[in-house]
C-alpha cells in the first residue's frame, strides 16, 4: 500500500515552489517545475528522517512498543 500525499507547486518569478499540504516542513523550491519536484521528493526524505530522529530521542530509555502502521485511504 502506498501513503498518497499532495503537492502543491506555485509558480515564482524565480521559478517554483512547492510544499507537500500533509507534511509541515516539506518545502522548496526550483528553477524549474521539474527540479522543484526533485528537491520536494528529497525534502521529504529529510523531513521523515528528522522526525524519526526526534522521536527516538524522546522515547530514548523509555518502556514503549514500536510497530508498523499502514495507512488506509479515507
């Protein structure tokens, strides 16, 4: 199953921006609609990998249970 999230491009005099409306944080921008969409893929990346990080921060030395979560459409 895939997680589907929106993207959201708004074009600047200095090319591009996007932002992902589920995501706080996942944002860029680009030259180019393409590389604006490139950048968006990767900012992702970063944000779930920062937050992951936190979390296991938090939780460091804590009793807590860790399982999967599969998201279903709506």
């Amino acid at each position: 199953m895939k997680l589907q999230l929106t993207a959201v491009f708004q074009k600047v005099p200095e090319g591009y921006i996007g932002f992902v409306e589920e995501l706080p944080g996942a944002n860029t921008q680009g030259a180019t609609i393409e590389e604006a969409r490139a950048n968006l893929q990767e900012a992702i990346a970063l944000v779930l990998e920062a937050n992951r990080a936190l979390a296991q921060e938090a939780i460091q030395g804590k009793d807590v249970i860790r399982e999967s979560l599969l998201i279903s459409p709506a």
